[in-house]
C-alpha cells in the first residue's frame, strides 16, 4: 500500500514537472501570426512525403491533451484535408489489485501520439509543430518521417488498416484467440462493425463482465 502511495505521488510531480516546462516554453514563445512563422527555414521541416502517418513526441502526460488541441486546431482552421485523423492508441491490459482483477486502457506508447496529416503542408506542419505539450516530429532532426508500410501494418493504422468481416451474430459462441483474454470462451451479446468488436461477457470479480474483443482476435466456435 506503501509502495502505491509512493508511485502515485511520484507520478503526480512528473505531471506538475511537465505542465511547468510547458507553461514555461508557451510563454517564452507566443503565438505568432503563421505567415511569420513560415519564413523561418520551412523548407528545412519538410520531409517530401506528404501525406502519411506521422509520429510526433509529447510531455509525459499531455497526449490527450495534445490530441484535443489539434482536432480543435483542425476544426478552427479548416485543416481537415490536411491533418486527417490524431491518434493516442491504446491498449486493455489486466490489473490485480488487493487480489481482485481489473481491466484498464492505458497508452500503447507513452509520450508519443500518431496523426495522419501532409507534413509537407505549411499549415498544418505550423499547427501539429506549435501545439501546447508537442516537442517536435519523430525523425533525424525532428524532421517528419512517415512511418512504413510495416510499421503501419503493426499499429494497424493507413494503408495497413483493412476492415474485417466476421461472420458471427448476437448468441453465437466465440474463442479468444489472442490479446488479454486469450482462450476465453463466451457468447456474443453484442457486434459493433463499425468499431470492429464484439461483445461478450467474461468472469471478472467473480461475476459476468461484459468486455470488447477485437474482431481480429476472436473466431466462431
């Protein structure tokens, strides 16, 4: 309980130590009109890719932050042929805590978040690189590099992304092929196609839980 205590309090002065450092870096450099600030070596930013999946760094603790603040960028400035879509992606993982098990979203790489976006347009390259929490582009001198086509298929995102049919309905039996709940055997209560997972029900606390499963890691039985 201790040992709890102390992470707790651990984490909270790492959040306290980030919104310092960006309280203080937000201040040291205002917001500025953008034309000026594309006269400053842009063509030094631009990778030559254009669109694609872009990985930039953040404060610990500001991805969601960072994600709200550019889709509310995105929105005022009319940039959604630019910056497509900003992604924090996470992942369900099992805790046990005082010897019960609990499941809980935490973020599949901390510190980092995902936008698909042409990075070789002034505006948007302006609105991601000056976001409150953003340190800059992933990449040899922070210059944007988009990730492969290997690299998307692993975070399934892009071109990598494909939309599974799964040939199961509400009452049907399905085994857990992989992820958490791997081996798991339940009925199905619920399809959602357009998030790609069914519902089940799980022993959790010692009582049925209903719990997402991804298409890809369930088949009919």
């Amino acid at each position: 309980m201790e040992e709890n205590k102390n992470v707790e309090a651990f984490e909270g002065t790492e959040e306290v130590k980030a919104e310092a450092v960006v309280a203080e870096n937000a201040e040291a450099a205002k917001e500025a009109p953008v034309a000026e600030a594309f006269d400053i070596g842009q063509s030094d930013n631009k990778s030559g890719k254009g669109m694609g999946w872009y990985v930039v760094h953040t404060y610990s603790g500001y991805e969601n932050k960072v994600k709200a603040n550019i889709e509310k960028a995105i929105e005022n400035r009319h940039l959604e042929n630019e910056i497509l879509e900003v992604r924090v992606p996470m992942q369900d993982v099992v805790e046990v805590k005082n010897n019960a098990k609990r499941t809980v979203s935490k973020k599949l790489f901390p510190g980092y978040v995902l936008i698909h976006m042409d990075a070789d347009n002034n505006d948007a390259w302006y609105v991601v690189r000056n976001t409150r929490g953003v340190t800059g582009f992933v990449g040899p001198g922070s210059k944007p590099v988009p990730l492969s086509d290997e690299e998307m298929r692993i975070l399934n995102v892009g071109e990598g992304e494909r939309k599974i049919h799964l040939d199961v309905k509400e009452g049907d039996t399905v085994s857990v092929i992989s992820g958490v709940w791997q081996d798991t055997v339940g009925m199905v209560k619920r399809v959602d196609e357009g998030k790609q997972v069914v519902v089940i029900n799980v022993d959790l606390f010692g009582r049925e839980t209903p719990v997402e499963i991804a298409f890809a890691d369930v088949r009919k039985v």
